[in-house]
C-alpha cells in the first residue's frame, strides 16, 4: 500500500506529465537523503501502484571526498541490489577540471555531472533524467536569484521538466519538503549517506540553507518554502504565456548568423516588456551566453537601448557578448566569434595584387581584368553587384593594394567633389557596425579607389571618354553568406 508521501509524488507526476508507461528513467542518485527517497519512493510506486516505467540508476562519484566519495558509490550500489534495480557508476575528476577551465567546484561539478548523466542515459537508451530537487531547493534556488538580481523568468525556480540535449530532466519530488523526505525515510527505517561538505557555509548555497532561511522561517508563520513553491507555479504559468508570444514573433522578427543575431525594433516596440526580455535570453542563450553573470540591471540596460535609439551605442555583457543598436535593429554579437572571423580575414593587413590576375588577401579573393571601353558599359552593369565595381583605367596609378581600414583614412566618394573621413561617411551612409569592421579599401598610389563593398571614389568613375576598363571583383572566400 503507498504511503501518503508516495501518493503526493505520484500526484504530481501525472499533474505535471514527468513521465509515462513507456519510458526509460534513469534515477540520478547520490546516496544523500533526498536521491535514496526518490529512489525507494519510485521502486514503490512501481512495485505497488500505476507506474509500468523502467529504472536505472546512476552515480556519479565527483572524487572530491576521497574515501567517504567511495563509500558514497558503494552504498548506492548496495541499495540498487536490494531493490534489484539495474545502476550505473561513472567517476569524474571535477578538481581538474575546476583547475583547467578556471571555474569553481560547484559549476565543474554540476557540468560535469550533467554530461555524464546525459551519456549513460543516452548510452542505456534511457528518454528521461529524474533527479531529487524538492521544495526547500526551490526556495534555495530563487533566493540566490533575487539576491543577485532576477526577473520574473527567475522566479520560476525549479522546473518540474526541463529537456535538454533531446532528455527530459524531471523532479518528481519537487512537490515534497526536505522535512517530509526525512520523515519518509525514517517512517521505513532507511538509512542514507551524508555530505558533510553540505553543512560547510563557505559554499553560498550552504549558507542561504543554514542561515539566511532559518532566520527568514522564524518570521514567518507559514513555510517558507511551501510559499515560494506557490509563487514559483503561478510564475510558470505567466511564463509559459510569455514564451507562447515569443514563439511566435520570433521567426519575423529574428535575423540569425553565426555569432550574431538581430531583433527588428519595429516588430519588437509594441511587445509587453516580459516578451521583450523573453526574446532577449532567447537571443543570449543562442549564442551561447550563460544567465549565471545576467542581471536584471543587465536586461533593463538592454532594454533602454531600444528605446534610446542611437546608432552604435552598445552594452557590453559579461563573458564577451555585446548588444547595440544598430539603425533599428538590436544586434546582439559573440565577440569571439566575430574576433576570430577578423583575425582570419586580416591576417595580412595589407597586399599589392595583380592587374589582370587573381589575389588572395586573407580568407577574400580579389579578381582584377582589363576590357575595351568598347564592349560597352551596359554588360558590365549587368553583372555588377556591390561585390563588384569597375573603374576608368587611366585615372588609376598602380601598384593597387587591397588592405584593412587605418585610422585618418580620406576618400571623395562617388557623387561628391569633397574629400571625406571614410568612419564619417560610413557612419552617414548608416552602415551597421558590423560591415564597418569588415570593409576593405582598395587603393593606387595616390588614392583610395573603392571602399569595399560599399562606394568607389568620385576621380576613377567611367565617362563617355574612358577607353579601358578595369573590373575588380571582391568576394569573401570564407564564406558564402552576403553581408
């Protein structure tokens, strides 16, 4: 017969849809109190009520306690065999890893543990994760939030089903106290192992769940951590409004590209700030920016750009990743992404190339060719794109060079009769500062010729009296996406 404890969790797996008859569930279980629950609790609801799915255990052994971690391992497997459920072990050396990639033990250990975790279900054709978090981790989890700043999206806390990498990962005892989870286990008379690393305060989590908590439950008269469950399912709620909007805006309203995304402002003006914040992270997440470092100051600056509107005012985030305003649209951009493309494309800064000939300058191919003004400048025209210009020949004075912008760098563009600052013409032609970091300029011995790809200079343009021709062609050999 289940216990009113088993009850509560089977009722929460049919409310919240964890799982069903015909999945695979591997159990992520540590040996602490809360993951022996779950796995007792699950081995029950099996046994003695509706639930028809298949088990698989799994620890994961950080190594970070030495021989207590050991006998973590071996308690789990002793547990699994009196329950005759399969379990799998796998051991991860999260203190070199912590070392190497420069993060602490707590987020090593977590993105170690997830990754193995990920392995042996995919590798035990296992469709969903179930891990122990319950209510008192909830409320962990959005204190830490508002302590550091959050928006509503942080005050969902804990999901009950999240799928990440093609898995479900499902809290089944997300409906339960730490409190009743200790009871449970004592009412059957069940031990469980403890981490005394758990009850060291150094680590922030340890400290908001000894201290800060305990003194926040001694004002209150009802739990806690019951109340920021309530507030956490209503806030789901909102949220899944939110996103459904998102969804979709998002294919009209998002210009996508390797290291960069795009909203369009005009799309995204009239939208509700929590749809605005919400397609925020979606951009953020797509371009591989943890929310860990966000604040909400972070998303109120973002959000301020829009509504400032001026051209090439940005936000730098943290761990790289910029957003700007960029002639009404919002650009968020991978500086590392967008460094290293300008690195391969630059490598060499500047590079006389052949007349007539082909010439590679960095990861662009530059094609030069002399015709008769004969021929006709219409069948030139018909093939001109802004990749492709062509110039009087007899004006020009070689050597040409092709080369990166410098800073002074004057031309008279095409239509004008004064001389200009090429970055004071680029930012009046609205040219995103994207292209801007991009732009070639291509040069004779007296002058610039041709800012690639956006004017040729006013003294080289073809008239009725040109004789020769010479057609120059850039394209970018890296890539086959246009600008």
């Amino acid at each position: 017969m289940l216990t009113e404890f088993e009850k509560k969790i089977l009722k929460f797996i049919y409310s919240e849809e964890l799982f069903g008859s015909g999945d695979r569930i591997l159990l992520a279980i540590s040996g602490g109190a809360d993951s022996t629950a779950l796995m007792y609790a699950m081995q029950q609801l099996k046994a003695d009520g509706p639930l028809k799915t298949e088990f698989l255990c799994a620890h994961i052994n950080h190594q970070l306690r030495g021989l207590d971690a050991d006998a973590d391992e071996n308690f789990v497997i002793e547990q699994a065999a009196i329950l005759e459920m399969p379990v799998k072990t796998r051991k991860i050396n999260v203190a070199d890893y912590a070392c190497e990639n420069k993060l602490s033990i707590e987020t090593a250990a977590r993105k170690l543990r997830i990754e193995a975790l990920l392995d042996i279900a995919k590798a035990n054709g296992c469709n969903v994760i179930a891990a122990a978090h319950h209510k008192d981790d909830n409320a962990e989890t959005i204190i830490q939030r508002l302590s550091r700043g959050t928006g509503f999206r942080g005050l969902c806390g804990i999901w009950p089903k999240r799928t990440f990498d093609g898995i479900n990962f499902v809290r089944p005892l997300l409906c339960v106290t730490r409190q009743e989870i200790i009871d449970y286990l004592k009412n059957r008379n069940l031990n469980w192992r403890h981490d005394y690393t758990n009850d060291q305060c150094v680590y922030r989590r340890n400290f908001l769940r000894h201290k800060l908590i305990p003194q926040l439950q001694e004002n209150c008269q009802t739990s806690v951590a019951e109340q920021l469950f309530d507030l956490s399912e209503g806030v789901r709620r909102f949220y899944g409004l939110t996103c459904k909007r998102a969804e979709k805006l998002w294919p009209g309203l998002a210009d996508c590209a390797e290291g960069r995304i795009a909203l369009d402002l005009k799309m995204l003006a009239p939208e509700h700030p929590a749809v605005k914040v919400e397609l925020v992270q979606r951009c953020l997440a797509l371009l591989g920016c943890g929310e860990q470092n966000l604040t909400q100051e972070h998303y109120e600056k973002i959000l301020q750009l829009t509504k400032e509107k001026t051209s090439g005012r940005q936000i730098e985030l943290p761990d790289g990743f910029i957003v700007r305003y960029e002639y009404g649209k919002l650009v968020f951009t991978d500086c590392h992404c967008e460094r290293s493309n300008l690195i391969s494309k630059t490598a060499v800064n500047s590079i006389e190339f052949a007349v007539p000939g082909q010439t590679r300058f960095g990861d662009y191919l530059v094609e030069a060719g002399i015709f008769d003004a004969e021929m006709g400048a219409g069948k030139f025209k018909a093939g001109k794109t802004g990749f492709v210009e062509w110039f009087d020949w007899e004006k020009i004075k070689p050597p040409l060079i092709v080369r990166t912008r410098k800073d002074g760098d004057r031309f008279i563009p095409l239509g004008l009769v004064e001389e200009k600052k090429v970055g004071r013409f680029l930012i009046d032609q609205r040219v995103p500062q994207r292209i801007r970091k991009k732009v070639l300029v291509v040069a004779d011995s007296e002058k610039i010729i041709w800012l690639w790809p956006i004017r040729m200079c006013q003294q080289a343009k073809i008239t009725e009296k040109t004789k020769k021709i010479l057609r120059l062609q850039i394209t970018d050999a890296g890539s086959d996406r246009e600008f």
